[in-house]
C-alpha cells in the first residue's frame, strides 16, 4: 500500500512521463525513496536535469497521504505492469502505459475483447451498423473496448449494455470527472453493469487535446482487433487504426457509400489493404478464431435510449397494437406514446400496420 502511495504521488508531479517513471523504478530501491530524492539523485537515475528540478519543485504541494485517500474514497484503483492483474492484450505493446487508474473490474474474460470506434457524427448507417453486427459479437462473451465519446463510442457501448454484455471506456483525462459530462449517466450504468471506465492520468488530468492519439494507443491495446464503423478523411478513429496495425493486429472496417464524408476513411482502409472489409459479425469472429455457435443469425437489437421506447419495444411483437393498449400498459401519455412511435419508426425498430396498429419491426 505504501508503494502505490508514493507511485500515485510521483506520478502527480509535473513533468513525469512513462519513460521517466520507468528509470526511477529501476535506479532506486522503492518509491518511497525515490518520492524522497533529491534533484541530483533523480538525475543519477536517469532523469534530465530540468524535468528532476521540475519534479523535485511540483512535489512540495503534494501530500501523498491525502491523495491516496481521495483515489479510496472515490473507488479508485492504481495498478502497474508488474501487476498479475494488469491487463494482457495491453501489456503486449511497447507504449503500455506505466500505470492504470481504474474505476470497476478488469477480468480474465476481457482478453476476449473487440476496440470498436469511430465517427462523433453517427450517422443512421452507422448506428445500424453497430446493431448488426456489436451486438452478436458479445452474445459470444466479447467485451467492447470503447472511448466513452460521443457518437459511435457511445452507441458501442450501450449497444454491449443493451445485450448485458461487458463493456470498458478508456478517457483522455483523469477520473475525478466524467468526458464527456453528458456521458456521466452512460459512464455509471457501465459501472453497474460490471464494467471498467480506465485512465492514465491523475485524478484531476484535465482532458487536453494531445491526450487523446495518447489515450488512443490504450484504447487499440486492449483489444484483439480494432473496427472501425464510419471514419471521415482525417479521422481521429485512422490514428486507432494505425496503431492496431502496428501491434500486428487485425483492422476491421464497415464499408459505406461513397457519396458519404465518414465513410471516406473506412472506404480508404479498405482500398489500401489496410482493413478488412466486414458485413457480418461472423468476418470478425472468423479472423479472431472465436467459436460462433453463440452468435444469433438474426441479430437486431436496438439502440434504446428512453425509458418509453424501451417499454414499447418490450411489449411490441409480431401481433398488432393500438396506441391505447399502450397507454394502458405503459402509463405514458397518448402523445407521449405517439411520438416514440414516430421517432422509432424512423429508426427502424417499429411499424405501422395502418389503421392505428403497431408491430416490432
């Protein structure tokens, strides 16, 4: 315990970096020691002159105790890669991160894992992508690696809670807060779902720009294969692909029209060989040799955000429905009722019959 103490307090110190942890790991006995080092002995181990001053400096207005405590009070684990529990697919690259923060559990089953990302700016293709194929892929027990970003992150991530599959969300920023905010609800029912939201960085690590391609390595590290569901030219989801490809695992990408922006980039990978294209869950499980026995033929299930629509789809089949049996069933307004229908039409998820009657489509 008192180890990781002083590791997250070092850590915490401006101008410390994975490469700079490692030499002091290896020159000085403990971290205790190394957290009580002078500016000279950092710099016997390894560390430049001006970041061991800088170090030394930063550290003063950092009490270890109380940070340790503020990582327990939140629920906050620290592990390193000497850790049995430290994630193996990540431990397999050269830029695996020193040190994880991590809120929830990593488990043995999570080597079984798919990193799934893509465009910000979903597109109606692209969210039906994701029905059809992420959603068998973790009826096989795969759990999806993701960056709890807005967009495809987002959709690959409820489409694993919306299976009761396993899902982890891997952020650009410490996990004292939540980027984006408007994904603290999305981000706590991982949690309560049995996932894992991961970092990094320290606690308060705000989430700049260059955090991300860095955040990106962690996000293609943990999975077996990175798909990519839309990408535009310059997308940040090429970077993920790219490092995929240089730890010598298999790219996936969803092919899209070629009059659309975001899926110029997955279109790209494909013509270039550097992608393999895929329209069914089983092109990925094929290349990853996992047994689809599991995988349902007919796979569709919906990305349901509102309480409503989940209550409609639930009580939807085959048989017709009035909006007034709904209305007894759901205690939702008329209205109410009549807008989720339209919205969930549009979707694809329900159709009208005609003459007031609703089935699942």
């Amino acid at each position: 315990m008192e180890e990781e103490k002083f590791l997250n307090a070092l850590w915490r110190c401006k101008g410390m970096t994975n490469k700079r942890l490692r030499k002091i790991r290896n020159y000085f006995v403990d971290f205790e020691a190394a957290w009580k080092a002078s500016a000279s002995e950092l710099i016997e181990a390894g560390i430049k002159d001006e970041a061991a001053l800088e170090i030394v400096e930063s550290r003063q207005n950092i009490d270890p105790s109380k940070e340790w405590d503020r990582l327990n009070k939140l629920g906050i684990r620290l592990i390193t890669k000497q850790d049995a529990c430290y994630p193996k697919l990540l431990n397999q690259i050269l830029s695996a991160p020193e040190i994880l923060y991590i809120k929830g559990e990593i488990k043995s089953e999570d080597e079984l894992a798919l990193t799934v990302v893509g465009s910000r700016n979903m597109t109606k293709y692209g969210k039906q992508a994701i029905e059809k194929i992420v959603g068998p892929l973790v009826t096989t027990g795969m759990t999806i690696i993701s960056g709890l970003a807005l967009g495809t992150d987002s959709a690959a991530h409820k489409m694993a809670l919306n299976v009761n599959g396993r899902t982890i969300a891997v952020l650009a920023n410490g996990l004292e807060r939540i980027y984006p905010s408007t994904n603290e609800r999305l981000a706590k029912e991982i949690l309560d779902n049995n996932g894992a939201i991961i970092s990094e960085y320290p606690l308060d690590a705000e989430p700049f720009r260059q955090r991300f391609p860095a955040r990106n390595r962690i996000v293609a590290g943990l999975g077996q294969g990175t798909l990519i569901i839309e990408a535009a030219e310059e997308s940040g989801s090429l970077i993920t692909a790219r490092m995929t490809a240089d730890y010598g695992r298999p790219v996936f990408a969803i092919p899209g029209s070629i009059f659309s922006n975001y899926s110029k980039g997955t279109n790209n990978l494909i013509k270039n060989n550097l992608a393999k294209a895929v329209t069914t869950a089983e092109d990925i499980l094929s290349v990853l040799k996992v047994n689809t026995k599991n995988v349902q033929a007919s796979f569709s299930q919906p990305i349901l955000e509102h309480p409503l629509e989940i209550k409609i789809y639930d009580l939807l089949s085959d048989n017709p429905v009035t909006i007034d049996e709904l209305f007894e069933k759901t205690k939702f307004k008329s209205s109410e009722i009549a807008s989720a229908l339209t919205l969930m039409e549009m979707r694809g998820q329900v159709k009208s019959i005609g003459g007031g009657m609703w089935i699942k489509a």
